[in-house]
C-alpha cells in the first residue's frame, strides 16, 4: 500500500492527471477492502441526485457571459464614480470592482484579463508607480472568492455536506459567512493602498452626481444582478439553484438580446470555455467523493484527529498548524482540487477541536486566496506575467506587500470565528 502510495505521488509530480490519481487511490483502496469496483460508478453517479450541483454550470455560464460583454467596463465606471474621487481612488477601485468581479466569475484568471486590461493602463496614467499597479492588478485578481454566488463557496458547501460532520453547512449560510470576512480584506488592502499612495501629486476630481447618475444609467441592467441573487436567497424566493438559473437567464437575455453585446454566434464558443472549466470540476469533484467515502470506511478522519490530538492538545494549536498547512497547500494545489481532496480530511478534525463547519470553510478559503499569489503554483502570478508581458520574478516581487496585508487578514479571519458567524447565525 505504501509502495502504491508512492508511486502515485510520482505520478502526480510528473504531471498525470489528478482526476486520475484520485480515481487509482480509491479503487485500490476498495480493492484492498475487498469492496466490488463498480462502487466507483455508484459515486459518480451521486453527483448528479444533487439539486444544489445546478448552481455550478449556471452561475459560471453567467460570470463568463459577463467577462465577454462590456460589463467589465462598466463595473469600472460604476465603482469610479462611486470612489474615485477619494485619495487613492483608483487603487481602491480596482480592488472593489475587481472583488465583485471575481464573485461572479469565480476564476481570478478571467478577472485579470477582463480587467487588467481597464485598469493598468488607468493606474499608470494616474501616476500610480509600475510596480504597485502591477501587484495591485494581480492581487485584486483573488479578492471575491468569500463573497456570492462565489463558485468555491458553493463547491466547499457540496464537499462539506458529503460528511458526517459538515451536514449543518448550507450555501446560503456560506454565503452570508464569507460576507464580512470579505469586507475586512477589501478594506484593509484598501487602507493600505491610500496610505501608500498618500503623497500621489495626481489632482483629485470631486464628486459628482452627474457622472454618478450616467454610469448608473450605463450599468442599469447589472444593477439588479447582486439583488436577484441576495435578495431572492435570502428573501426566501429561490433556492440557490434556482438564484443561479434566474441570473444565467438574465444575463443571457441581457447581453444577448437586449444590449447586444454578445453575438449569437459567439455563443457557443462561450459554453464551450465555461463548460470546460465546469466539466474539470465535476470529474475530480465526482471522483472525489468515491475517494472520500473509502477514507470514511477506512476511518481515516478518526485516525487524522487522534494523531493531531496527540500533538495538539487546543484549538488555538489547530489552528495555527491548520494556517501553516493551508499556506503550503495554496502553494502547491488549486483551490478547486485542495478542496475536493483535503476539506473531508480536515473537517472532521476540525470539528473535533470545536472548530465550526462554516469558520473552516471561510479559514479554508482565506487562505487559498493567498495561494493565487504564491509560489510555485500561484496561478495569478502566471496569468498576470503573461497578460502584462512581464518576468514572473517582477510579478511577485510587486505582490509582497499586498501578500503581507492579506496574510494579516487572513490570521484576523482564523481567530475571531465571531467574525464569519455573526451574520450566518
């Protein structure tokens, strides 16, 4: 089992497909129980008798709908008439607009290209040095992953309730949870940015009603997106899945028959990069779950905890392994696969150590936001290099101080649970 295990690992260095590694563990896992294969079908096929799955497909149809319009464009004008005209406004327009961005798309990649784009040349033409903007467009890229309809919130929420121990996780908690931890990381990048461009010499415009009023008018039909979303969740109208069927069908008639933004011919091009990214998910999410009913069996969480338990005797010690650990996975693993694969080891411990299912989950998400800018994996740091045509080596050096004021917030995020529970409560 051990040699298995190894080899595996050597696979999975030499770049085999991680949906592969996963599926060869589990079965060989099943085969050393004795367990009849065609369990492995039976988990796939679990998959699909899930209502919430819906929202996966659809709420990522709609965020790439919106990346290929104009919509970008005018997230940018709406949030600068809103912002702009405070010190640093700029910068903290790319991290708002950026955030709600990355929201609906849940890729920070799409959010770079859509929107890099829009706001480097911006921030250089602002005076904003070429370093800062750089790390500021790259790490606004990540912000939006704890805030709805957030495709790792919703995956976290699936993974969750495939365990005993994460059956009181609902994504609309999640959604609520993710909330003002996503606040406080927006707002103290955003301090942070006008504090270090408080000398900036660029003359600042004043407000204005008039500017305000034309971008609203050009974003009219975005407006009611976040609303249909929250408001039909949390005022009781729809289900998550159902949110996501309104707001893909809303988009769509928007874009497509209303603004005329998207051709109908570029449409399938559309579904085809969408449903990529969805059907990568669902593999490894599917195969996942065979995987994670073996270590159930196997009793792998129980043996996890009283290992830990035997080095860790607090919550507070979890905690802090549980933030080192996080740190080095972000590094090496996408948020989608250290999702699958890591939340039904560690839930179960962590709820063993009194640690609430939704905290984990935001704690978990936290910090896989700095994965986006770590090395070797760091997926922003690549994309950000190849959008701006600059060496990987500058693109992190410029992410430092941006790295160091989320790591911050993300320590505040693990130690004050108050903080992801208030609202979900």
């Amino acid at each position: 089992m051990i040699l298995v295990g190894i080899g595996l690992f050597l696979l999975a260095i030499c770049g085999a497909p991680l949906f592969t590694i996963i599926a060869a563990s589990a079965m060989w896992g099943f085969y050393g129980e004795d367990v009849d294969l065609s369990i492995m079908a039976v988990e796939l096929f679990r998959i699909a008798e899930m209502p919430i799955l819906l929202a996966i497909p659809l709420f990522t149809f709609a965020g790439y709908l919106l990346s290929e319009s104009q919509a970008p464009s005018r997230l940018v004008a709406m949030t600068r008439a809103l912002i702009g005209w405070m010190p640093g406004g700029l910068a903290v327009v790319a991290l708002a607009a950026c955030a709600l961005f990355t929201a609906f798309t849940g890729a920070s990649g799409v959010t770079i290209i859509a929107l890099g784009a829009l706001l480097y040349p911006a921030l250089l033409e602002d005076g904003y040095e070429g370093k800062f903007s750089l790390g500021l467009v790259t790490t606004s890229g990540s912000l939006g992953l704890l805030f709805a309809p957030s495709l790792p919130l919703i995956l976290y929420g699936i993974v969750a309730q495939q365990t005993s121990s994460g059956s009181s996780v609902s994504i609309d908690r999640l959604f609520l949870a993710g909330a003002l931890p996503g606040i406080l990381m927006v707002a103290m990048l955003s301090g942070w940015v006008i504090w270090r461009n408080r000398h900036l010499r660029t003359p600042l415009a004043a407000f204005s009603f008039e500017k305000l009023a034309v971008a609203a008018r050009a974003s009219i039909w975005d407006i009611p997106l976040p609303i249909i979303i929250l408001g039909g969740i949390y005022g009781g109208f729809f289900a998550v899945s159902e949110a996501a069927t309104v707001t893909a069908v809303y988009v769509l008639l928007v874009e497509v028959l209303i603004l005329r933004e998207i051709k109908l011919r570029d449409l399938p091009d559309i579904v085809r990069k969408s449903m990529a990214l969805v059907g990568g998910i669902m593999i490894i999410l599917g195969l996942s779950l065979a995987s994670t009913t073996y270590m159930i069996d196997a009793e792998v969480p129980q043996k996890l905890f009283a290992f830990v338990r035997e080095h860790v005797s607090s919550q507070l010690g979890f905690l802090i392994l549980l933030n080192l650990f996080l740190l080095v996975l972000g590094a090496i693993l996408d948020i989608f696969s250290a999702l699958v694969l890591v939340v039904p080891l560690i839930l179960p411990v962590a709820v063993g150590f009194d640690v609430d299912p939704l905290h984990l989950g935001i704690i978990f998400l936290a910090n896989m936001q700095l994965g986006y800018l770590t090395p070797p994996v760091g997926l922003n740091l690549f994309i950000s290099s190849y959008r701006f045509e600059q060496p990987i080596t500058t693109i992190y050096r410029s992410t430092i101080p941006f790295f160091v004021v989320l790591l911050l917030s993300v320590l505040i995020i693990t130690y004050w649970p108050g903080l992801s529970l208030w609202l979900a409560n």
